[in-house]
C-alpha cells in the first residue's frame, strides 16, 4: 500500500534520508523509531507529498505521488490523515470548528451530521465538554487530543501519527495508544506511528522499523527484531549513554 523506493533527501548538504526502502502494506500498522534529528518526520512528510525527494520514489496503492500535482495530489491527500508533530490547530477556531473544519471542507455532509461526527471523536479523546474552547486555552495533552480528533474524524485509509504521546501524562498517553488501537481495529486504516514512546508502543504494532543515518536498519515484528541484538536499538531502548549513539 505505501512503498518508499531508495529516497534520498539532504537539506544543504545535511544528508537525512539516503535511500531508504520501505512498504508497508494494507491495514498494517507500524512503529518509527529513531533517535531525535534523525528524519521520522521528513519521511512522513514525504509519505504525504509535503517534501518531494532528491531521488527515489513514493508509491501509494501503485501511483508514484512525486509525480502528481493540483487536484491529482489533493485528491489522494484526501485518503490520509495525519497528526502533525506540532498539532498544527487553528487558532482562531474553537475545538468543535477544528475538528469540524475538514467534514466541512471536504464533505457535503450537513451540520447535524457533522455534530453527531464530531461529538463521537471528542468522545473518544475525553474533551465532548471543551468543545467550546480555543487551542489558547488547552493544555498541550488536550491539543494532541483535539488534533488527534480532526485527523480521525474523516475516517482516513492511511493514518500517519507523529508522536502522538509526546507531551501527555503516562496515563493519557496510554489511552492515545489505546484509542489508536481500537480505531485501527475497527477502521482498519493503513498507519505508522513515529515515536520515543518505547516499548509501549510495540504493544499495538505489528512492525517496528527504526531509521538510523539515513536508513531503515532494522525492521520486523518485535520478537524477530529483539532476536538480532542490534547494539544501535537496544541502546536506544535502554537510554544508556554508553554505545554506538553518541551525541554532540
Ligand atoms: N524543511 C527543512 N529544511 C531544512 N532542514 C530540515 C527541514 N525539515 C527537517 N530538516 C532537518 O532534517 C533533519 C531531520 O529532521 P526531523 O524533523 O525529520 O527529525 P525527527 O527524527 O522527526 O526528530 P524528532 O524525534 O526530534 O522529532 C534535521 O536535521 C532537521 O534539521
Ligand atoms: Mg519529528
């Protein structure tokens, strides 16, 4: 369903991808793992079209996305729903808005539709009472929620999820895990999750694949990759300072 073909990318001379290789395939969900700074989320940016590569290519379902432009690339834009790093929520809207914005943009749904669509995601993510509220006033835990909300709402067929914990409480972060899980479960979206929320992460995957200098060094379920020992991963896993990852 999502085939990355030997892409590479460097901003000024800065190489980040470096032909990687990469399918994914349909109703599968996998885990992006990969120290900070190393290019998790230009990858899924390219998934998206955001970034095009220097070289390589990005199939989804067999059509290259480097190639389409206008209407062609919004339309497959369509099928994705993607939780920003950054949460990425208008300011100017109250949540309700936000997560109405895209039934309302891409959708001729009517307003009580859309109501009883939104309501359902506020549900799920804990914030049907915040409804009324501006981004301004939430905390950074309830804007993931918010923006988790809009991605889910349009029902996507592919899910790309940017650090979908990062920032919440131990707790909440779980029922995002959970919560993703049951969507994935019930919807049976195409997703990746890009994360530092390991292992709980390897809980509601059946991949992991972790980029390291440009590549994807490691991939498979997490019984067959724990099984290779990889001095690079296990440092990872265990934070311990003293390894193959140094940092400057
Ligand atoms: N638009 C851009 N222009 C120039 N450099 C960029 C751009 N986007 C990303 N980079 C660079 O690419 C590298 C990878 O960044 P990226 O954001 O993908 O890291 P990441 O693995 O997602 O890290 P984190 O775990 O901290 O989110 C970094 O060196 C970053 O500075
Ligand atoms: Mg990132």
């Amino acid at each position: 369903m999502i085939t990355l073909s030997n892409v590479h990318k460097s901003f000024n001379g800065n190489i980040v991808l470096n032909g990687v290789n990469l399918t994914i395939s349909e109703g599968e969900m996998l885990a992006l793992i990969g120290r900070s700074g190393i290019g998790k989320s230009v990858l899924l940016k390219h998934i998206v079209g955001l970034i095009k590569p220097d070289a390589g290519d990005i199939l989804i379902d067999g059509i290259n996305i480097n190639r389409l432009r206008g209407k062609e690339l919004e339309a497959i834009r369509k099928r994705f729903g993607f939780l920003f790093q950054e949460g990425a929520l208008f300011d100017s809207l109250t949540v309700y808005d936000n997560v109405a914005f895209p039934l309302r943009e891409k959708t001729s749904l009517s307003e009580e539709m859309i109501r009883e669509k939104v309501f359902c995601e506020l549900e799920n993510m804990g914030l049907e009472k915040d409804a009324h509220k501006y981004p301004a006033e939430l905390s950074g835990g309830m804007r993931k929620r918010a923006a988790l909300a809009r991605a889910m709402v349009m029902q996507p067929s592919i899910m790309l999820f940017d650090e979908p914990t990062t920032g919440l409480d131990p707790i909440i972060g779980q029922s995002i895990l959970n919560y993703i899980q049951a969507c994935h479960k019930r919807g049976g979206f195409t997703g990746i999750i890009v994360t530092h929320d390991v292992p709980r992460v390897f809980s509601i995957v059946q991949r992991i694949a972790m980029l390291h200098d440009g590549n994807i060094i490691l991939i498979g379920t997490y019984e067959h990759i724990i099984q290779e020992k990889n001095p690079i991963f296990e440092q990872f896993l265990s934070g311990n300072l003293n390894g193959p990852l140094t940092y400057s």
